[in-house]
C-alpha cells in the first residue's frame, strides 16, 4: 500500500501507468488537502483509463468506511492483478 499527498499525485501517474502495463497489484491511497484546487485531471479517471479500479472517499471518512473501501481495494487488486486507488478528499 502506498500513500500520497495530493501534491505528490501527478508525479505518480507514469508509475501507474507502468504497474498497470506490468501488472502489478498494489492499493495506492491519495490524500487531497480540504480547499486544494488540483490542476490536474481527476485521479480516478485516471486509473480507470489505465485499466485500473478507484474510488473517491468523501471526508470526513469515517474509520469504517475506510477500513471496508481499502478491504475492497486489496482484494480488487489481487484478483485484477493491477493497482487500484482510493482518493480521500476531506469536506
């Protein structure tokens, strides 16, 4: 499992794009900032391009909720043999 800033997200799309062509599973979890204007694309779109599965959680994300999406994501990306990622984006 991964985790990055919503600073870092752009930086990683060639790695995705890689992991996804060599198909390697893993979860990628990206933290956006409350009030954080992105310039780039939507990350979940993103992956979805890639072959890959995501999520958006809404925040504030109860641990529940949290702990049941990054279930889903391990076990979507063992049986997809890709990565998958979870954008949390506070309210």
């Amino acid at each position: 499992m991964v985790v990055v800033d919503g600073h870092g997200w752009p930086f990683m799309a060639e790695e995705l794009a890689a992991a996804a062509r060599h198909e390697v599973p893993f979860v990628l979890i990206t933290l956006t900032p409350p009030g954080q204007d992105t310039d780039f694309t939507d990350p979940v779109k993103l992956v979805e391009a890639y072959g890959c599965a995501g999520r958006h959680l809404a925040g504030p994300a109860d641990p529940a909720e949290l702990r049941s999406v990054t279930e889903w994501a391990r076990k979507e990306a063992v049986s997809t043999r890709r990565p998958v990622l979870i954008e949390v984006r506070p309210a």
